[in-house]
C-alpha cells in the first residue's frame, strides 16, 4: 500500500488552511481590535458585578415572594421551599 498522492495533497491543503486561518486571526486581533483600557475595564467589570448582584436579588425576592404564598399542599413553593423539603 503506497501513499496516495491526492490523499497527501488534501491532507497538505487542510494544515496550509488551518495555519493561514490562526495567522490571520492573530493579525486581526493585533491590528484590528480596539483593546479597552485598564480603567475602562475595571469600569465595566463593576457594572457587571453590580448588575448581577441586583438581578439575583430580584429573582430571590420573586422566588421568595411567590413560594411563601404556596401551602405545604401547593406544587410550587419557591426554589427556597423546594430545599428545605428535601431536608
């Protein structure tokens, strides 16, 4: 069983794709992209930070408020009441 030169050619064809696709990203992430700042992303780290703080805790208080309304006979007490069943 000899090597086939069209397998080789295709398999040559494939690697030379795949070292142009990284040394073209390479090239566009140094040139093209506008990196932000040190500041500007501690900035926009807190507002995420922040955010994420406030949007649990409003869940929370949905989860909270709708699992109190349920007795120990309704299907849905909050994700709260469904913990403290299981104990």
């Amino acid at each position: 069983m000899g090597s086939n030169p069209t397998a080789r050619a295709l398999k040559l064809k494939i690697v030379s794709k795949i070292k142009e696709y990284f040394t073209e990203t390479k090239k566009e992430m140094l040139e093209n992209v506008s990196w932000p700042t040190w500041k500007e992303l501690q900035a926009n780290t807190i507002i995420v930070v922040v955010a994420s703080v406030l949007i649990s805790l409003f869940i929370f208080a949905m989860d909270f408020g709708f699992g109190i309304a349920g007795d120990e006979k309704s299907l849905w007490r909050g994700a709260l009441g469904f913990i403290y069943g299981m104990f």
